[in-house]
C-alpha cells in the first residue's frame, strides 16, 4: 500500500465513512482494485503520479470501462486530492456513496 494508499485507508476502514464497509486491494476481476464498497458498488482509486503517464491513461480508461460494465462506479483521486485536502477528498467520496 502507498503513503497515499494508507491515508485514505485510515478514513475508510472500520466503516469509517458513512457506515459504508470497504475492503482494500480486493480483485475484481482481471485488476486489483484499491478500495471497494460492494455495498454501494463503488470502487475508489488513488492515484498517484504514475496514473498520469499516456499508457497507463489508456489503461485506467479500459479498467474503468470494464468495471463500470459490472455495475461498479469508479471514483479517482488523485494524488494532490490526497495529500493537499483528505477532507474534501472524503466528501467525494461520500458524495459517490449518497448517490447509491
């Protein structure tokens, strides 16, 4: 798990959030996904500076596609998100678990 990783973990874990049940580094399946609430059938993503490279850009589109075609949502954030502001960070979270 990365720094990223670990900190919004601390926020999800325990139904931290909205008394919404996370898991993380769960598979779904070809890709691990970062965290998941199939409850909500929400999958959250923290992206850290690689996720801005061409390829994995094009990567990321087909994962999402996949999974958005298994009746998940996918949310990203990203590394700035995390770092700079968790707080608004988790309100888009809640906001994506709201719209269940």
């Amino acid at each position: 798990m990365t720094a990223l990783e670990a900190r919004l973990w601390k926020a999800l874990r325990s139904r931290g959030l909205l008394d919404h049940k996370f898991r993380r580094q769960v598979v779904v399946g070809a890709y691990v996904v970062d965290f998941v609430c199939f409850e909500a059938r929400l999958v959250v993503e923290a992206d850290g500076p690689h996720h801005r490279r061409e390829n994995q850009i094009g990567h990321d589109t087909v994962r999402d596609a996949w999974l958005q075609g298994q009746g998940f949502r996918v949310l990203r954030l990203t590394g700035d998100e995390l770092v700079g502001d968790l707080g608004m960070a988790l309100q888009k979270v809640e906001a994506a678990l709201k719209k269940n």
